[in-house]
C-alpha cells in the first residue's frame, strides 16, 4: 500500500494503516494538521456521542428485561415446585363389619383426592372422595388430611371378612391434572378381634383365641378336600389363595355373615358362609361339625372356579348337593330328612330346584336330595364325567344340553334314574297347559248416510198400506230364519251371535225406515 503523505508537508510521511482502522484520536490529531478553520473542523468531526448513547440505552433495557424475566421464571419456578402435588402417605383400615377407614396426606394444589379400591374377584371398581377442607395450596409442614369411612354395615355394601381389597389415592389439581399413588392390596378383617393365621398349600386360616389345635384341624380339612375333589370337578389342585376366617362361636360369627331370609335364620343355624369369587369362607369353629362345614363352604370355591365361564348359574341341587358330597365329615341329618322326603314324597323335581324352597323342612330335604344326586352321578357314571359336565357346562352350553352330550339324558333322565335307584315314587307326566283360543267377535260396518234411510234389503215390500202400528208390530216380531229376517246389514258375519244391545239397535233402525216408507206413500 502506498504511504499516505499531507499535501501540505510533502516531506512528511505517516504509518501506512488503512483509515478504518485508525483510532478516533489519530483522526483528531490529523485534523489539527490541515488548513481548515476549527468551525469547518468540528463540521468534519465524526458524530460519535448520540449513537453511543442510543446504544448504551438500548443495552441497559436489554439488561432489565433479562433481569425481569429471569426473576419471573425463577418465581414461576418457586411457585411451580410449591404447589406441584406430593402424596405423602395413605393407608386403609378395616373396621369390619361396619366399614373401612381411608385416610391420606397430600400436599400441593390440591382440588380433591380420591380413594378407588376393588374386592379381588369381583368385577366392578368403587370410588369414593375424601373429606379434607376446602381445595387450596398445602404445604409439607400444613398438608392436607383427607379421610372417608366407607361404610359396609348395609346388605347392598356387605363385605365378608377375609376379602382382600386394592386400592390407590388419586389427587386432582385446580389444573385437571391427575396424581395417582402406587396400588396396594391388603386383608380387611374382623376388627372386632386380634387375628392370627396358620398357612398351608394356599389356605390361610384366620383365628384368634387360644384354638391354635382347632385352627390346623380346618386347614388339614381343606387340603385334604382339594385333593379329593379337584379331579372330580376337574381343576388344578393349585390356585388363587384361599382365606377362611373361623369364629369360636355362632354369637361371633352372626354380626359378620350375610343377610338371610327372617324364615331360615328363625329355624336354620348358619355355620359357614362361601363366597366363591372371592375366595373367602366364613366358618363357625365352635361346631362339631365344623370340619364338615369346612369342607362343604370349600368345594363351593372350588367348583366356582370349574364354572368360571359359564354364561348362567349352576342350579342349587348341583351346587349344593357337589359341595355336600365334598363333605369329608357329613351328617346324618341330610339323610333322614331325604328318607322322610322320599316316604312322603316331599322331593321335588330337579328341573324345579334351580333354587331351593323357602320351607326350612324343605331346605334340609333339598340339600339332602342334591347330595344324593350328585353321589349317583359321580359313582355310577364315574368321576370323568362329571368334570366333563362341567367343562361342557363352562363353556357357555345349557346345563340340559352338557347332561345330554355327556351322560344322554337331560335333568328329567337323571332325575328318573335316580329316583328309580332309591326307590323313591316316579315323576308325574308333565301337563302341558293349552290355553283357550280367544273366540273373535263380531266385526261391525258402520252405516253410512245411503243406507240410513232405506229399509233392510231382506224385509219385503208390502202388499198393503198398513198403519205405522201394524209396521212397527210386524217389523219387530220377525222371527229368525223366516224370509223377512233382517240378516245384518251392519255385520261382516251374517247370521252370527248378535249382543240383546245390537239386536234392539237393529230393530230401532228398522222401524225407522218402515215409517219413512208409509209416509212417502202416503204423501203420494
């Protein structure tokens, strides 16, 4: 590059940097070297300050909203992880047979919390919602406390003790949004008592008092009548658990049982309860009889889980009379009630015991019946038809139609044999009831204004001119089937059963027109 030279001192040389990289005081320094005035100067002088100041301006409003924003977001932030919703704790406690107590501890924006819970076996899903103030913002040292006591002591919400219950607490913010705790399964037990379990093979026995001996003598009752009873009704001798709450007397167990009809709980005594889809027995451990209870509440388990499936019910005398045969410790009761049955003849038909009679007599000769039935079944035909019955009967078909693919007779062929084994008096002939054919009555055709004036088309015309008397006293003493019947000019049916009603109408009608002849002749 060539060296810049003032023209004013040609023997003066200056540094060879290019003018856009010369610093603003090499410029003011250079000015003082020419010939211009210093107003002319100052007119050259770059205009350095107004931009520099429109800049720093600039960069000091860039420098506060950044300050601003970064505060709001860190406020925003503040505020998001103050109101961000935490489930603290929760629990579930049972106080069967009168409820369950939920409770939980959240905190956050907290708009309502939620308790769902389900009974393992059953179907449906319940939810309720927890008591805890008005919605708001809580914080750890201030949570919110929400509690609900469901309560259970109603027949529509009984729950049997032994049941065992899922549930999880939901929170829902003021923003809809929804928090959920982790599920969680736990026993609901008879409050009432200080429990204690002895385990085996899926069964756990629930007691409580010094009954120890007792409690292993039900659990060896089950064991033994899975074994027994699981290759008949054709199930694995592996399942879901089972859990049996055993009471020391019938006072300790009546609170927790089911509701029954005013009948059977006057004259019946109830010493186990089996609810089947949820693998739970009620059993009064005070009995004699209780490990014939046991076993007989248990097969009812068993053989709901052959018939899971199934589109219908199993009917009482297959039910009952399966669960009494899986009864390792039967009575006599059953027996000499059915001989008295059988004498008097008190069984009823089995197609007539899909449920069995309010009678408690009846009810003892039922169960009774059913259990003989079932035993002809098992050991006359074997015990692989009767897991073939049920597997034809799970798989959505008729109980008719299994017996006949399996044992080719239906409940009236199994009845008639049974029946005939013991000797007991045979089915009467079904009647079959025919109801009366609805005899039709008459169709009647309105008059219409051509024929309302005109006589009967049957009555025929006098030879004389007779009085109105005399016309009216022929016309209504016109007997049926001589050639002047006025055969119904208003019916669909001539000569058909005519109502009194109709028939004076008819002959009111008739008058009428007689007279409207007489006169036209007698105008004429």
């Amino acid at each position: 590059m060539k060296p810049r030279v003032n023209p004013n001192s040609p023997d003066q040389s200056f540094d060879t940097e290019p003018m856009s990289s010369i610093p603003t005081y090499h410029v003011l320094h250079m000015s003082r070297l020419t010939n211009k005035t210093p107003d002319e100067s100052q007119r050259d002088r770059p205009r350095t300050g107004r931009p520099i100041a429109r800049w720093t301006s600039l960069v000091a409003a860039i420098v506060a909203f950044t300050v601003i924003a970064l505060l709001s977001r860190s406020n925003d932030i503040a505020h998001a992880q103050s109101s961000a919703v935490e489930i603290l704790n929760y629990s579930a406690v049972s106080k069967l047979p009168d409820g369950i107590e939920f409770t939980a501890s959240v905190t956050g924006d907290v708009e309502e919390i939620t308790v769902r819970f389900s009974i393992l076996g059953r179907r449906a899903t319940q939810y309720d919602y927890l008591d805890f103030g008005e919605p708001g913002t809580f914080t750890t040292s201030a949570p919110a406390i929400g509690t609900l006591f469901y309560r259970t002591d109603t027949l529509a919400r009984y729950l049997p003790p032994g049941v065992t219950m899922e549930y999880r607490i939901e929170v829902l913010d003021s923003s809809g949004n929804s928090h959920e705790s982790e599920p969680t399964q736990i026993v609901l037990t008879d409050s009432r008592f200080d429990w204690e379990t002895v385990t085996e093979g899926g069964i756990t026995v629930y007691f409580h008092g010094p009954v120890i001996t007792r409690a292993n003598s039900l659990l060896d009752a089950s064991l033994q009548t899975i074994q027994n009873m699981a290759p008949i009704l054709g199930i694995p001798t592996e399942g879901a658990p089972i859990n049996v709450t055993m009471y020391n007397n019938i006072a300790e167990m009546t609170d927790a049982t089911a509701a029954r009809s005013g009948a059977i709980s006057r004259e019946l005594i109830t010493e186990g309860q089996a609810f089947s889809p949820e693998n739970t027995v009620l059993v009064q451990g005070g009995s004699s009889r209780a490990t014939g209870t046991m076993s007989h509440e248990l097969t009812h388990v068993l053989l709901s889980r052959a018939v899971s499936g199934a589109r219908g019910a199993i009917p009482a005398w297959l039910n009952e009379g399966l669960a009494e045969y899986g009864n390792i410790d039967p009575g006599v009761a059953y027996d000499r009630y059915l001989e008295w049955g059988i004498d008097t003849n008190k069984i009823a038909p089995l197609t007539s015991l899909g449920t069995f009679p309010g009678d408690p007599d009846l009810v003892i000769v039922s169960y009774g019946q059913g259990r003989a039935v079932a035993r002809f079944m098992v050991e006359e035909f074997g015990t692989g038809m009767m897991a073939a019955l049920l597997e034809e009967f799970d798989s959505s078909r008729r109980l008719d139609e299994a017996m006949l693919l399996v044992y080719g007779v239906d409940r009236r062929g199994m009845d008639e044999l049974w029946r005939e084994s013991v000797g007991a008096f045979p089915l009467v002939d079904e009647v079959i009831v025919i109801a009366p054919t609805a005899r039709p009555l008459p169709t009647f055709v309105p008059y219409t204004l051509d024929n309302l004036g005109a006589a009967p088309t049957s009555t025929p015309k006098p030879a004389e001119t007779p009085s109105p008397e005399a016309s009216a006293q022929s016309e209504s003493t016109v007997a049926p089937g001589e050639e002047g019947e006025s055969s119904g000019g208003c019916f669909a049916n001539p000569g058909g059963p005519i109502d009194g009603g109709m028939a004076l109408i008819i002959l009111a009608v008739g008058s009428a027109a007689v007279f409207r002849t007489v006169r036209e002749k007698q105008g004429t």
